[in-house]
C-alpha cells in the first residue's frame, strides 16, 4: 500500500499487487499454455524492439510467442 498526499493537499491510497518474472518462468508458463515459439527481447524504457538482446540492464522485456 502506497500513501501519498496529492497536489490539493489530499492524503491518497493506492493498493497495489505485482508479480515479477523471470524470462525462464515467462518461457516455461507460455510452452505450458501451448505456445512453441517464445523468444524474450530487451526493451529500454518503452522502446520496445525485437532486435535488442535482455540483458540484467533491462527494466523492460519484450515477449515474442507463436502457437
């Protein structure tokens, strides 16, 4: 839960769940479902390209899957 007070002095809630993935665990979950092709690509902040490679420098990762 995040607490804030906003631009009029207002004390805001936001309740929030996030669930984080590793690239093997994203793979493993898509081949389960099916897919047969999954490929995972590096993003750099919403500059989303199938050319880059993941790297540990990525906030971002680009999925790719074909059934």
């Amino acid at each position: 839960m995040l607490r804030y007070i906003d631009d009029e002095g207002n004390e805001q809630q936001i309740t929030a769940n996030e669930r984080y993935y590793m690239p093997s665990e994203i793979i493993w979950l898509l081949k389960s479902l099916g897919y047969e092709k999954v490929d995972v690509r590096g993003a750099t902040l919403g500059a989303f390209s199938r050319e880059e490679p993941l790297t540990p420098e990525h906030f971002e990762m680009l999925v790719i899957a074909e059934k």
